[in-house]
C-alpha cells in the first residue's frame, strides 16, 4: 500500500477546506489533479477508485511584468494568508500541518514538536508558479516552487474547469500534467513520491479521455521526444513492480502503455 487510508482521507478532507477558501476556479496540480482527470474512467474499468494523495499543490500564474501592488494582490497573495488563516504553518517553500497517526487528531505547537515523528502524518500544501518574480521573497516571505511548464497551461489556456469536491477548479490539460510529471519523476529522492509520479504517468496516459496517440503529439509539443524516452527508461522492474503494488494491477499491463508512450 502506498498511503495509508488515513493519509488520503485528510488530504482529501483538506483539499476541499482549502479550495472553499480560495478563488474560484483554483488551480489543483498534483495528485489531486491526476485523480480529477483520470478517477471516473480507472473506477469504471475496476470499480474502485484511483489512488489519491497525500500532498495538496496549487498552481498560481506570477506575470513578469508584475509590479509589487500586482504582486501584493495576486491569487498567491490571497492564498498565502487563507491557509495562514487555517492556521497552516510556513516551512521552507510551502506549508504543513501535522496529525497524529493513531487518533487523526491535528497536532499543534507543543504537541507537535513533542510527538515523535514516525506517529506523526504531515499534510503538505505546496504553492506552484510558472515564474519565480525577483520580489517574490519579500512580497510572500519564501521563494515558492517554480513549473515552467505551467506558463503553457495559463497563458496558452491549456486548461480546462471542472467541478470537483464542490468547487469549481482549473486543471491543467492532461499532456502538460503529464509533461510536468515527467519533468519531476527524475527529481525524486523519496521511493514512494517516484512511485506515485510513475503510477501517474500510467495512469494519465491510459485513463484519461485523450487517445494515447493523441496524448503523445501534444506531449512532444511541449518537451522533446528523446527526454520522454531518457524519462521512461530510467524506470526499474522494481519501479514497475512497486507501481503494481500500489494500483493492484499487472506489471505488464502497466510496462505496454508505458513502452507505448515511450515508442
């Protein structure tokens, strides 16, 4: 098993207090996101549901142009000090709050720091920009994460909104999400983030409702064809097999739609 079931059911849980708090539509990136694209199709093939996540990432548009009063009242700005509201901490580039593994009960202060930390669940929500702006640190007080790839989502529309959780929530269209996991599957140094970007890569590539042949056209828009290959071979059996494991599927199934994209 790849999360516990109680890891997904406060992000979850969580993902929906945030985005009610936020601007409509919100931009989810993601896990959360691969889930929105791909959920309905992987539950009518197998009759359960796709795998969730454990972290919530967000995705805000900085403009280059931006002055610091375009800064200072942008989505980021707004959505920085709604999660400081939800009394979400700051930690490094992005934002935690902590849970007891046993009784799921939100930890704070004291207690958190007093808690040893394999008891411990930590819910992370990351801001994502597609451009770090030069007063960044000193407009939000942290330099967020940046993702190139998503200037291709915001300013060439590549998104689409859909409802989800009861909101209304900008997704990337399928071929940047996946061009994105692509980028950051090379980037992990944690087993279990690998194994879930490679799950995603599958998963996105097989059950979302672009054709695969489709999929791979646009895909090789946005990053070159020899990087997707480069990608998907570095992929170990043992990846494959801890993918299998995770989504309860065959290994084979899951190696021919990658050789396929990879093709």
């Amino acid at each position: 098993m790849l999360y516990q079931p109680h890891e997904i059911e406060i992000s979850q849980r969580y993902v929906r207090n945030v985005i009610s708090k936020l601007m409509e539509p919100t931009c989810i990136l993601g896990g959360w996101a691969v889930y929105a694209i791909v959920n309905e199709n992987f539950r009518r093939e197998h009759g359960r549901d796709y795998l969730g996540s454990r972290d919530i990432d967000l995705g805000f548009h900085i403009g280059k142009e931006w002055n610091r009063t375009r800064l200072e009242g942008s989505d980021l700005a707004l959505a920085i000090k709604r999660l400081r509201e939800m009394e979400f901490e700051y930690l490094s580039f992005r934002f935690v709050k902590h849970f007891h593994a046993d009784t799921r009960q939100e930890l704070r202060g004291e207690d958190a720091r007093k808690t040893p930390s394999y008891e411990m669940f930590d819910l992370f929500v990351d801001p994502v920009v597609d451009y770090i702006h030069p007063e960044a640190r000193e407009v939000f007080g942290f330099v967020p994460i940046d993702e190139p790839l998503l200037e291709n989502m915001f300013m060439a529309q590549k998104y689409r909104i859909i409802e989800l959780f009861g909101r209304r929530v900008l997704l990337p269209l399928t071929d940047v999400l996946l061009a994105i996991k692509l980028r950051s599957v090379r980037q992990r140094d944690k087993e279990h983030k690998r194994v879930k970007d490679i799950a995603d890569i599958y998963a996105l590539s097989w059950y979302s409702d672009v054709q695969l042949k489709t999929l791979k056209t646009a895909l090789t828009a946005l990053i070159p064809s020899q990087e997707i290959r480069v990608t998907l071979e570095c992929f170990t059996k043992r990846d494959l097999d801890s993918v299998s494991n995770a989504l309860d599927l065959e290994t084979q199934l899951i190696q021919r739609v990658l050789s396929e994209l990879r093709s």
